[in-house]
C-alpha cells in the first residue's frame, strides 16, 4: 500500500482534551515518525506538531478523530513523496 509523508498541526484550546488526545495518537503510534508540543503561557494553549508516515485514508482518518475532540482543532499537510508501506 502507498504511503504519505505528512505533518499534523494540532492546537490543544482545553487542558481537559490533552488525555484525549494522547489516547488517539496511541492508537496510531504505529504511524506515528515522531511529534513536538509547545505549552504557549501566554494564550493557554499548546501546539503541538505529528509526523506521520501512513496511507491517505489513515492519516486522514486520525486528523479527523483529533478534530472532533473537544477544544482541539488539527490540519494535515500532505508532502508529494509517495513510498510504500513500511509498517
């Protein structure tokens, strides 16, 4: 199966969604190349950024399951590079 090279930006608004949020990237740790959070005080919010090396579908379908978490918003950006599965 093909794959992506991709990037999900995440702002985390509500401190109560963060057990959420790492209870969805669990379940797709296998994708998962590796991820940054940044606390930003000064607005009370976290940023956070995945690397993902997944198929479409998945990565689509996780950016959408960090979406729907309340006080949580996430975008993916897709590179060009198509490889092959390697999971």
């Amino acid at each position: 199966m093909e794959t992506r090279v991709a990037v999900i930006g995440i702002i985390v608004e509500k401190e109560e969604a963060v057990a959420r949020l790492n209870s969805v990237l669990h379940e797709y740790s296998s994708y998962i190349i590796g991820r940054m959070g940044v606390p930003y005080r000064v607005r009370g919010i976290n940023i956070i950024s995945v690397a993902v090396d997944a198929p479409h579908d998945i990565i689509s379908a996780l950016s959408g399951k960090i979406g729907r978490i309340d006080g949580v918003s996430a975008k993916a950006a897709y590179s060009k590079i198509v490889g092959e599965d390697h999971v």
